[in-house]
C-alpha cells in the first residue's frame, strides 16, 4: 500500500515563504504524476501545481510565479516552495501521486498565512 505524507506546514506571514515536502512509501514507485492541492476554509479542493515524471509542470493561475514544485524520483518525493504568500494561501495542502489509474492521496497539512 502506498503512503503519502507531508510535512512543513505552519503559520508564516504574508510575503515569507515556506516549504512543503511529500513524502511517499510503500511497494508503488515511479508515479507519473505527482502534484499539490489545497483546500482553503469552506472552499472546494482546487489544484495548485502538477508536475510530470518527466519534468512538466503545470500551475494554477494564482500561484504561478510564487510557487515552485519539484519532485526527486530516487526518493519518491515532490516539493512545493512558497513564496511571496498571501493570507488567500491559506489552506490545507494535500500532496497526490497518480500511476496508472491509481490516484493516492495525503492526509494534508495546514498552511496559515496571516500578521
């Protein structure tokens, strides 16, 4: 069974920065896409960034030039770097790994941004 967690959600202020990881374990490897959601207070789960196994990303309008995702094969693992964030950032962030028709899916961590 293929486990997702993530780590180095917090609280940080508008225009700091903050870094997320995904971490990924279990007997699945080489995903095909791994990317970043979020899900801000009393809003539906929206896309944030994707990135493919071969280095294709893809981000949502309101993040794109702030944020930057990564993803490091050897270790089954994606990132997501924050910058300039805005208190509209504010969400639970989840991390999400397809192979195939396989969809896994983090338990999420929470992303304050505010003064």
């Amino acid at each position: 069974q293929v486990q997702l967690v993530e780590s180095g959600g917090g609280l940080v202020q508008p225009g700091g920065s903050l870094s997320l990881s995904c971490a990924a374990s279990g007997s699945m490897s080489g995903f095909s896409t791994m990317g970043w959601f979020r899900q801000p207070p009393g809003k539906q789960r929206e896309l944030v960034a994707t990135i493919t196994r071969g280095g294709s990303t893809n981000y949502a309008d309101s993040v794109k030039g702030r944020f930057t995702i990564s993803r490091d094969d050897a270790k089954n693992t994606v990132h997501l770097q924050m910058n300039s964030v805005k208190p509209e950032d504010t969400a639970v962030y989840y991390c999400n790994a397809v192979l195939r028709t396989y969809n896994f899916w983090g338990q999420g961590t929470q992303v304050t941004v505010s003064s």
